[in-house]
C-alpha cells in the first residue's frame, strides 16, 4: 500500500471521482487518443464497466481513503514479447508532484514482476511530458531510446520515448 492509499481495482462507485478528474485537457495531452476529451459520465460508465469484466485485473485505481484520483494500466505482451508490459497511468491535476505517481509506478512494478513473471515493464511518454519521464527515472526505470514523430496527437507530430524497467530477480540470473 502507497502511503497515498492504495492502488485497487475500479468499482462502478468510482463513477463521480472518474468524471471529476478524468475530464482534464492536460491530461488528455499526455494520453493516447483512446483516452477520451471531453470526458463524459458515458465513458466514466463504459471504462468501469469494461473494467469490471477484466480478468486478470489489469487496469487499477489510485485512490486515497476517500476517491479515486487517477490509474494506472497494464498491458501484458504477447508471442515473443510475453515477458514485457506496457505501462500507462495518469492521476489527478491537484495531485500532481506530491511523489503519488513514483510510488504507484514502483508499487505495481512490482506486482507486474511478481503476478505475471513479466521481465520488463516499459512505458512510452510523450517525450514533451518531461513530468513522467521523471517518475519513470525515480522508480527505477532508463530511457533506452526516442521514437522519432511517432505519434500525430492534437494536430501535431511528437516524439515518444522509451524507459524500461527490468526486474531485479532477471538481472541477478543473467
């Protein structure tokens, strides 16, 4: 548990927090056009739904006590990328720089590597999103390269780049 409160699975009461924070131009900047602007109760209802038929639980919560402030999301890999995961996360505007995000980032690392067998856990910023690159560098993670005009996001072309995070256990038999 983070000392924010926990990162738990999404319950269909998150419906009002989700709507709350989720409907963020800023954060929506920072997303994959999947991640829908403006946010609606429709999509807060949609996500939780499909959520809430996951199995694995692959997409959490960052709560404190009393709501939900933000999630973070895994994608486990297939055929011969199957021991690698895609990271993806996004918290609360009036929550950020507070070290929240860094610690989800590590906690669920670590759940990934110890739930999944998964070796690596990558992620792909924005290469703008200097705030992210950061979490990612203080929970462990290296940038290994840049994807250059890689993605087409609000009629422009952005650079991605690429930080991963190998589990320990891996390092230590290689």
């Amino acid at each position: 548990m983070a000392s924010f409160g926990s990162i738990r699975p999404w319950a269909a009461e998150d419906a009002p927090a989700l709507l709350k924070y989720a409907n963020n131009r800023k954060i929506w900047l920072n997303l994959r056009d999947s991640f829908p602007f403006p946010y609606t109760a429709e999509n807060a209802d949609d996500f939780l739904a499909s959520v809430a038929r996951q199995e694995p639980t692959t997409f959490f919560a960052i709560a404190t006590t009393t709501e939900a402030i933000g999630s973070i999301a895994l994608t486990i890999n297939q055929d011969v990328h199957r021991f690698s995961a895609e990271i993806g996360y996004w918290l609360a505007e009036p929550y950020w720089r507070r070290g929240i995000m860094t610690e989800a980032v590590d906690a669920i690392c670590e759940y990934t590597f110890d739930r999944f067998g998964v070796v690596r856990v990558y992620a792909e910023p924005y290469a703008r999103n200097t705030n992210s690159c950061n979490v990612l560098v203080k929970a462990g993670f290296s940038l290994e390269g840049r994807l250059r005009s890689s993605v087409f996001k609000d009629g422009q072309w952005l650079d991605q780049l690429i930080y991963a995070r190998v589990s320990q256990r891996h390092a230590l038999q290689a």
